[in-house]
C-alpha cells in the first residue's frame, strides 16, 4: 500500500501490486519467477523480510534471462529490524552484508528504502548504457559522483556531451559529470534547452535529473515537459 501510494503520487505506473501477507501458501520468489513471462511487465521491485535463497537465485536468473531488472528492499538486516520482522511475519533475520552479497552474486539491484526501491525500478527502463547526472547543487553533484562510483552507474565522458548554452562569453559547455546546472545555466528553459542538445550528441546517453526543493521547481518541470518524446523517453528524474 506504501509503494502504492508513493508511486502514485509521484506518477509512476504500476503494472500490479502484489501482497503476500505471511507466504503460507505462495512465497514472493514464486510470484517474482511467474513475473518472467507476465505481458507488460518491464521491471520487477520487492519487498522481502524472509526469503528462501534457492528459490531467490532461480526467480533472479530467469528475470535476467528475461531482461527485466529485479529491484529488492530488504526489511531486517538490523538486529532491531529482524526482532520486529519476526514478531510481524515471523521471518528469519539476516546479515544485511550478507544479503548484498547474496544480491551482489545473483546481480539483484538492492534498494535503502521505499523511495530507493521506486526510483531504481524507474531507472532500470531507460534502455541507454550511458549516463549524465544534472544536479541542481554543487554538493549534490559530489554526493551523486559517488554514488555513481559505488553502485556502478556508467557516466558518459564530460567532453562526449557538448550542449551549448548562452551563459556567459567563454564560459565552458560541459565541465564535469555529474554537471551542477545552477553552475552554467541561468533560466529553466536554459536547462530544458541543455538536456535536449545533451540528449541528441549520442544515441546510448540517458540522462539522470537529480532535483532538490527550491523555489519554482513548477516552472522547470513544466519546461521539460515541452521537450520531444524520444528526449523526455531518455531522462530520469529523481528526488534528493
């Protein structure tokens, strides 16, 4: 119901939601292996507290073998997680390092939290290999350098994406990736206007629009929102 709610309210389509309650009759790796062959599904998130490893790694493996990421959210890694895991579903508590280590050997994408969860589902269906990270931040552009490092988020060269915008006479196009955009763009439409030049310099270049609060932020949403299809098709838009 959480995801639920949270994906709706932020626009984010939902093919099913599905809840298991306590698995005396079907566990969640069942369900996420028939998701193999379900018509429309692109991308599969789960919420797990108990799991059953075997079962884990056959749903993971056909889900690959299917092209469609497996996203995870597991709940108990901590020892006060697991004590109330178990007195909620009754599941077994587990080392939250060794269940990345689990996802990190079956390729599964594993998420912090709910947000995490929805907005790496929405990630995984843009189809491009490569990636520029708009922040509207300095800070924000290091913290999502790093973030990019640790989860393997392939970056696109700065010097491969040369969108130019008016800025001021002589000032560099595209100095680094992750870019800070308040750096060399004064307006929204100068940002919808780099994203759009951004977007068409190579074909497998996806573009990660990572926004903090600040005022008018309508302003800019509603200026992407003119942008081509085929461009908005390429942009992720997250949340800090």
């Amino acid at each position: 119901g959480l995801l639920h709610a949270k994906a709706t309210s932020r626009r984010i389509g939902l093919g099913m939601c599905i809840a298991t309650g306590e698995q005396v009759v079907l566990r969640a790796e069942q369900i996420i292996q028939e998701l193999t062959e379900a018509d429309g599904v692109r991308a599969v998130g789960a919420y797990l507290e108990d799991l059953d490893p075997v079962a884990l790694e056959h749903a993971a493996l056909a889900l690959e073998e299917a092209r469609r990421p497996l996203v995870v959210l597991k709940g108990g890694t901590s020892a006060r997680g697991a004590e109330i895991a178990s007195s909620h579903s009754g599941a077994l508590g587990s080392d939250g390092r060794a269940f990345r280590a689990l996802a990190r050997e079956l390729r599964i994408t594993v998420a912090d939290d709910p947000d995490d969860l929805l907005n790496l589902m929405y990630g995984s269906l843009v189809e491009q290999r490569r990636f520029l990270v708009l922040t509207l931040s300095g800070g924000l552009a290091a913290v999502a350098a790093d973030v990019a490092k640790s989860t393997g988020l392939p970056l696109a060269a700065a010097a491969s994406v040369r969108p130019k915008v008016e800025h001021e006479p002589g000032a560099d196009v595209i100095p680094t990736n992750p870019l800070d955009l308040e750096r060399v763009t004064k307006s929204d439409q100068e940002v919808a206007t780099l994203i759009e030049t951004a977007a068409g310099t190579t074909q497998d270049l996806g573009i990660v629009l990572l926004l903090s609060d600040r005022p008018a932020l309508e302003g800019l949403l509603a200026s992407l929102a003119e942008l081509p299809p085929d461009v908005r098709r390429k942009i992720v838009i997250c949340s800090e």
